[in-house]
C-alpha cells in the first residue's frame, strides 16, 4: 500500500491540488448561490488534470512512435469544456445568463491542465486571479451595473 502511494506521489500531488484549486473557486460561486460550485469547479479541475497526465503518460510510452502528438489531448479538453460551459448559458427574456459560470468552468479546466503538468506556481496564481475577479471585481461592478440599470429605467 506505502509503495503505491510512493509510486504515485506526483499524480496524486497533481490532482490533489487540482481539486483543491477548483474547490476554492467553487466557493465564491456557492456564495454567490450559482449552479456550479464546489463539487462542479473541483471535478472539472481534476478531470483536466487527469487527461493532461494521460497525455504525458501516453507520451512517454509511445516515444518512439513518430508522428505521435500527446498534445492533442489537451485541446480537446478545451473543446470538451466549451461544451459543458455551453450548457450553463441561458437566455432569460432578453438577459444572458450563465457567462460567468461558464467562462468559470473554462479557467477551471485550465487550472487543472496547469496542475495535471504540474505548474503548481501557474495554477495557483490563475487561482488567485479569479478569485480576484470573482470576489474584488463584483464589488465595483454592482454599483456600475445599479447606475445603469437606473438610466435604463429612465429613459
């Protein structure tokens, strides 16, 4: 049992911080009772990862095969996540909804790919980032958005 967690410490580092970092930016969303949260943010994060640490693993056993590209694996992730970010964006009467949460589920994958590589320093920054973006740039943007809203209403 020691000797496989021994063997797999880097997988198991990669996707714990995975999680951990698409945990984090599930907790903004649940605070802002959005759709997608914890469990959301922290699975897309580690299912990147995951496939970014197939792709490497797939590249290291075919290294000798030519015209080999592990690469692909990580744009399809991307795909992959445009489809599931498609899915949270609703048009309600003649209000857009849902951008947030899927550009979210989109810097969350990338989060993960960055983990599952492991660019701890990348995942963790980005985290932070949008944790700013969520959390500091709310802050000025409801009084932007109430100035407008009231200059809609009076025209």
């Amino acid at each position: 049992m020691i000797q496989f967690f021994t063997q797999n410490s880097v997988i198991i580092l990669r996707l714990s911080v995975a999680v951990v970092l698409g945990m984090l930016i599930g907790v903004e969303r649940v605070l802002a009772h959005k759709e997608a949260g914890m469990k959301t943010h922290a699975l897309v994060s580690m299912g990147a990862a995951v496939f970014i640490i197939i792709s490497e693993l797939i590249a290291f056993k075919y290294k000798n095969i030519g015209g080999f590209d592990p690469t692909r694996m990580a744009s399809q992730v991307v795909v992959g996540i445009g489809f599931l970010g498609a899915g949270s964006i609703i048009l309600q009467g003649n209000r857009l909804m849902g951008l947030t949460t899927a550009s979210g589920l989109w810097i969350t994958a990338g989060i993960g790919m960055a983990a599952g590589f492991g660019f701890y320093g990348l995942a963790v920054i980005a985290t932070l980032l949008v944790l700013c973006v969520l959390l500091v740039v709310n802050k000025f943007e409801n009084p932007i958005r109430r100035i407008s809203d009231n200059n809609d209403s009076s025209k």
